[in-house]
C-alpha cells in the first residue's frame, strides 16, 4: 500500500508547453547559418553567399538513372545497411581515391546524408561525461549533437595566420581525462583549411597515445586544389580508430538526395547501424540507385565542377584583398573566410549590416566557434557574376565604414 506522503502531489502551477520538453532540445541554439538564409529568402535582391550548396544541378543521367528505376517499379525497402552493389562502388572508389580500404559487407554503411552518420558516429560513442575535441572554427552540427548525446563538446582552437590547421600543441591543451572522441573535418567548412600529410602524421600519433577514437569528416575530400586530400583513414595505424564519415552532397551536387556513408571497423559500424535500423531502418532506395550511377558514371562532371569552384576561388579571394579584407587562400571546400576585424565590427553586426544595407547574405564567423569571430562565411559555389557583384558591393559597405 502506497503511503500518503509517497503519493505524486499535485502541480502548484500547470506546466507550460516548454516544460515537457527535454533541456538538450529546449536549450539548443537555432543554426546561425539557416538564421541568415531564412532572412534572405523571399528577397529577390539578394545574393546569397550563406548556404554551403553547390549551385549545380545534379547530372542528367543520375537522375535518369533514378527516374528508370523508378518506372521499373524500384520502391521497396534496401538492406539496412544499404544496397550490397552500392557499397561495393563506395568501397572501390575510396581504395582508388583515397588508398583506404574497406570491407563493403562489414565496414561501409549508407545513411541519410553525412549528418546522419556523424549523429550515429556520436550516439554510438559517448556516455554521459566524455569529453569530444572539436577543432574549431568548424561545422555547426557537432557541438549540439555531442550534447544530445550527453558528452561534452570542447573547442580546440585553430588560427588563420597557420591557415586554420589542427596542432598538436591545442589539442593538448584541451586534453583531459574524459577526452574519448577527436572530431576532424578538412578540407574545413568553414576555412576552407586542408591538412596535409605530414600536418596528419602528429595529429595520428597524439589520437594513438592517448587512446582517442576519431570521427573524420572528409564531405569535402574531392574539393581540394592544386594538391590532394590526404584521408586521416589512411595514415599510418589510424583506420581501425576512424569513422571515416563522406558523402554525394558537395563533390556531385547531390545535397538534396541526402545520400551519405560511414566507414569504419566492423564493431564501430555495427553499433551505428543498430541505431540506425531502430531509427532510418534504411537510406532511400532512390538515393542510392542515383548515388551508385554517380559513382559508376558520375567522375568526369565532378572533376569539372571541381575546376569551376577552382576558377571561382580565385576570382573571390583576389576580390576581398583588393576591398581590403585579409584573406588566407583556401585550398578546400568552396568557402572564402575574410576577416573583417579591420572594419571594427563584430561578425554579427557585419554581417547583419552587410544584408539589410546592401543585400548580400553571409554567415557571421562566430557561429562556428572560437576563432570565427572577426570572420565572414562566403560560399564561392555560385555564379562568376554574381560573386564578382558580391564582392563589389562587400566593398562599398567597407568604404562606407572606413569613410564614417
């Protein structure tokens, strides 16, 4: 028998709606790049430089091939892991691009983007406490979702006069005893920072000597220029420690097919691909045909769209230095990441300013953590002439500021 003190007492106040809500979700921040990009929307005078999308169309036949296997009726459910063939061409592409090789049947798993495989990655990994290294400026996506998972998300800071490369002498000096998990992303959003092999070689022996599991985001891994990507997968003694984490959204212009993979040792993908069966059950079976045919067919059309970022880039960050802004050269990704401290402004103010006054949309620095601040977010996957009339007008507003 329930004693009376023992009795659930009754509210003195109702709960409001937010009260039912769990504080990591209640507290978390809205995306400040979605922020800017919702401001611009409706706005037909605005250029927008905000959203990391390339401004390609995804290729004809990949869609064709899509289209086809839907008129032959191809809408059923794939293996959770995914279709057998299409991680049979990820596994093949990856030894070919990247000289890290996988076992399609054991180690490769296709989720719903990239996004969807660094959730899985954290979720995965963390127990209440651990504390995850985040080299930042970096990706909005990792700091929330490490917090949802009930770890702790510590910035390690990178700077724009090394051109935004990890050290080891700042991952030391965040390094605890709860430290369990190192988050990678280069070529780097924001920076547009690469690393190269002998940047990785301390980097893999600090993950090695100090027992440290890395999730290594390599989205951006086809978009380097005048050199190539060096996967952290591949160094020495670092695959069975990596979560290799790409996908089809940047390099093939496939941001809405939200079609993604993980690479990884077998225990690793085998706990991310529980989670995902209880909550994905599988990626789409018409992502994955388009992504398969992509990877078959697809090559040529990226290295193009490669170069045409290239031919981009250059013209944007000659532009900034010639306005005046410093601009270290990006050698990844297709983002230009100016600094703006020369014009007194804080990145939210110019960035707000920039927007409202001369109508061009960009992300604020500080949203991706420490050392953004000071720093604009310029994505170059747009039109030569848009990007040059962006720039001229980011250059009126600096000569009104320097002129007040």
């Amino acid at each position: 028998m329930i004693k009376e003190e023992e009795k659930p007492q009754p509210q003195t106040q109702p709960r409001t709606m937010s009260d039912y809500l769990a504080p990591g979700a209640r507290d978390m921040k809205p995306s400040g790049i979605r922020r800017f990009f919702d401001l611009a929307a409706g706005r037909k005078d605005i250029i927008t430089l905000g959203v990391g999308e390339p401004d390609f169309v995804t290729p004809w036949h990949v869609r064709d091939a899509c289209i086809y296997s839907l008129e032959r009726g191809k809408t059923q459910y794939t293996s959770n892991a995914g279709m057998p063939e299409l991680r049979e061409e990820i596994g093949q592409y990856l030894s070919n691009s990247f000289q890290v090789n996988y076992n399609p049947a054991s180690e490769i798993l296709v989720t719903v983007g990239g996004s969807e495989a660094i959730d899985l990655a954290l979720r995965a990994l963390i127990t209440p406490g651990d504390e995850i290294l985040v080299p930042e400026p970096c990706y909005i996506t990792y700091s929330p979702i490490t917090t949802l998972s009930g770890g702790v998300a510590v910035g390690v800071e990178t700077f724009a006069e090394d051109n935004f490369k990890l050290r080891v002498e700042s991952l030391q000096a965040a390094l605890t005893p709860r430290s369990k998990v190192l988050i990678l992303c280069y070529p780097s959003n924001p920076t547009g920072g690469i690393m190269t092999y002998e940047d990785w070689l301390p980097i893999a022996k600090f993950a090695e000597e100090n027992d440290l599991i890395v999730i290594s985001d390599e989205i951006y891994a086809e978009l380097t220029y005048g050199m190539k990507h060096v996967s952290f997968a591949a160094m020495p003694g670092m695959k069975d420690r990596t979560i290799l984490v790409s996908g089809f959204s940047k390099a093939f212009a496939m941001t809405g097919w939200r079609m993604g993979y993980a690479c990884g040792h077998p225990e690793l993908i085998g706990a991310m691909l529980k989670i995902h069966q209880y909550t994905i059950m599988c990626a789409p079976i018409m992502g994955q045909v388009a992504a398969l045919e992509a990877l078959r067919n697809g090559l040529d059309e990226k290295d193009r769209m490669v170069e045409s970022y290239n031919q981009r880039r250059r013209i944007v960050v000659q532009g900034f230095r010639q306005i005046g802004l410093e601009c270290h050269e990006p050698q990844g990704a297709f983002y230009a990441f100016p600094s703006i401290k020369s014009t007194g402004l804080t990145s939210e103010e110019f960035a707000t300013r920039l927007l409202q006054e001369y109508s061009v949309a960009a992300v604020p620095g500080d949203v991706f953590g420490r050392g953004g601040e000071g720093h604009l977010r310029c994505s170059y996957a747009s039109s030569i002439a848009n990007l040059t009339e962006a720039i001229e007008r980011i250059g009126q507003f600096v000569q009104k500021l320097k002129a007040n």
